[in-house]
C-alpha cells in the first residue's frame, strides 16, 4: 500500500453519519440525529431550476456565478444583515462545506492555528486538519457557549500568531447565538488582531428572537462570510453555499474554488437566485415552526429534569446526559437507539465543554418530538 497525505490518513470519518448509519435499521426509530429541514424547498425556487433546464443552462457556467445571482447574493446579504457588500465580493459555492474549504484552503499554510471555540460541528476541526492547520480547541462551556472578550483575548494572547478563527452562530451543536453586545464585544478585540475571522453564518434566518447580527457589520475587512440556502430555504440536497469577503481576498477565494469545483451547476445557480430574490423570506414560516418545536422540547426535557439552554436559534437542543445515569453520552445514545428507537447524537466528538452532552436535532414534526419525547421519558423511568 502507497502513502498518502499524512493528514488524510489521521482524519476520522464522521461520527455523526456513522451512528446514524448505525441506529437506522431499529424498528421504528425516531431519528434526531441529522441537520436535516424536513421541509420541502419552495415551489417558486423549485420552478426556477425547471425553467434553467428548459433554457438549456446546461453548459459551463461562470465560476464565481452569474452576474445576477452575485448581484443578490450581495443585495440579500446586504438587506438581511445591514452590510455593504458589492457583487465582485461574492462567490458562489457547493453548500456552506465548501465555502469553508475554500476560506481554509485560501488563507492557511502548514502549521497554522486556526482558533475554534467549542462545543463546535466537528467538520471544523476535520476540516482544518485536512488543510494542514492545527485546531485551538478553545471551551466556552463556562460562558452559556459564548466566546467572551475575556476568553479571546486570553487564547490570542497564548496564540498570538494564529491565523483565523472560525465562528458559528446561531450554533450547531448548542442552539445557542450571540447577542449584538456579545458580538460588538468580541468584534472590538479581534479588530486589534491580525486575524481572519470566518464566519459561519449559515442559520443566521433561522435567529429566534430579534434581528442576527454579523461579524462582517463590525469586522468588514477581516471577515470571510458563510452563509447558504441548506437550512434556510430546505435545500441541503442542491448544495448551495455563498462567501462575502473582503475586496483583497475574494479573487483568491475564487481561484481556489475553480480548481475545487469549477463552478457550481447552473440550475443550481438559477434555482439559488430565484431564493435569493423572490423567495428572500422563505425561510419565515419554517422559523415559526422551528420556534415552536424548540419550545416544546424544552419544557418537555425540563420536565423530565435534563440539563440545558432555551433555544436561541436553529433546531438543535443540546442537554446534559444526567448525572445519575452514571453513563457517558455515547453510552445514552447506544442504549437510547435500542431500548427506546430514540437516534440522538453523542456530543463527546463536539470537542471541550460537550462531554457530558448530546444533541438533538428537532427538524422533526411535533408529533414526532412528543413521542420521542415519551420515550426518552420511559428510559429514565426504566433506569431509575
Ligand atoms: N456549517 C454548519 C455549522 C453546519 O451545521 C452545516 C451543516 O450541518 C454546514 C455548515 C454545511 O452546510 P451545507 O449543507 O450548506 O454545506
């Protein structure tokens, strides 16, 4: 057997799609384990692919995108966050994934550190492996899952040379996201470091209460900006993702997109444009929803006496594995999956702080969560 890249050889696959590979042959399983909208993507957005293919856009398509849909990308974001972004800074991408990849891959050189505060989505720290980097693994556990000025300031001070930072908020795995003084707060430090600042804001629309704020409002010339239609707009099977960068950066970022993917599909393109204009607000009701089931699992775990935050946003509920259970979290979830057809995710694998965590995902029906959450709530009474 030949060598390869070092780093490739150390990476592990996701554990993630690996348990619920594992659990969903269970009779009857309920699974909360993906980030997975069980919405469909809206009729108009699903029209307009249909119109692409009818127009023949079936050719090579620009490799940063259409002139049009630059041109929203940049008036969305713009309109949605309170930004200035001009069509040439945009870059449109193979969901939020590669849009990550390339910001990694543009900015990093073998040895980086890249700052990441945990609990985060695993495929941050695999990702920054892959490129070469080294992961600053950084707890705000003892902060609500809130990076505090304090905290950043303390890692740069250890890491004065690390070259990026990656955020995520609304957050997957906690449900959390940052007040607009939490963000002010940490923008005002990180704007006295040299330091990227990539951002993925990717459930910015999926904020539940009052308006997102984005790193690239305060920080306009030091953040790479993610964002993409997956979870908002029910469209994780499209593979669409967009960058807003800084003037400087983004004919670099789309040197290294061409040669990662060339471009992404036309009808893609098209379908994404049709979201970003006429279905700019789609994500509206799926929010409600959202809301409302984020509501009932958590006065249900409560009742159940679980550990855990009020979700601020998104659709995922990270709680405690209780303390008397006297089990680990991927213990919780194995016995979980087979006593009660009940898939939540283990968070051991969320990095520092999410120890003794799991997370579920409720992109789920209401109907669904409620017997769910009767089970759950006969596998404690069995294990009392
Ligand atoms: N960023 C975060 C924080 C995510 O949780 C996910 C998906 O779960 C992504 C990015 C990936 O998004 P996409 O499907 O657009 O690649």
């Amino acid at each position: 057997q030949l060598p390869l890249r070092q780093a490739v050889t150390e990476l592990q696959p996701s554990a993630i799609r690996a348990f619920s590979a594992a659990v969903a042959n269970i009779p009857g399983i309920i699974d909360l384990t993906v980030g997975e909208p069980d919405f469909n993507t809206p009729d108009t957005i699903k029209a307009a692919a249909v119109t692409s293919l009818e127009q023949n856009h079936t050719h090579y398509p620009p490799t940063p995108g259409t002139a049009e849909l630059r041109q929203a990308i940049a008036a969305y974001l713009n309109e949605k966050y309170d930004l200035n972004y001009t069509a040439d800074q945009t870059l449109a991408t193979s969901g939020a994934t590669e849009s990550l990849w390339v910001s990694l891959y543009t900015i990093t050189n073998p040895g980086d550190e890249i700052i990441i505060p945990t609990p985060a989505w695993p495929m941050y720290m695999s990702m920054v492996k892959a490129a070469g980097a080294f992961p600053v693994l950084v707890d705000t556990s003892s902060n609500h899952f809130v990076l505090s000025p304090e905290l950043i300031e303390q890692t740069l001070a250890e890491h004065p040379n690390a070259k990026a930072i990656m955020l995520n908020f609304p957050s997957n795995p906690t449900g959390v996201t940052y007040t607009r003084d939490e963000v002010i707060a940490l923008a005002n430090v990180l704007k006295q470091h040299a330091i990227y600042v990539i951002s993925d804001e990717i459930y910015a629309e999926l904020t539940y209460h009052g308006r997102h704020t984005s790193l690239a409002e305060l920080l306009p010339d030091q953040t790479i900006l993610i964002n993409g239609l997956s979870k908002s707009h029910a469209m994780t099977g499209w593979r669409f993702g967009m960058i807003a960068a800084p003037k400087f950066l983004a004919p670099s970022l789309i040197k290294v997109h061409q040669f990662t993917i060339t471009a992404v599909p036309y009808i893609v393109q098209d379908a994404a444009l049709a979201a970003l204009t006429v279905g700019k607000n789609e994500a509206e009701p799926m929010l409600a929803e959202y809301k409302q089931r984020g509501a009932l699992v958590h006065e249900r775990m409560q009742a159940m006496g679980f550990e855990a935050l009020a979700p601020q946003g998104v659709f995922y509920y990270f709680a405690k594995v209780p303390a008397w259970l006297k089990q680990t979290p991927s213990e919780f979830a194995l016995a979980l999956a087979h006593e009660q057809a009940v898939a939540v995710i283990a968070a051991e694998s969320f990095g520092p702080g999410a120890e003794q965590y799991f997370r579920i995902s409720y992109a789920t029906s209401q109907d669904k969560l409620q017997l769910a959450m009767d089970r759950i709530e006969q596998y404690l009474a069995d294990h009392r």
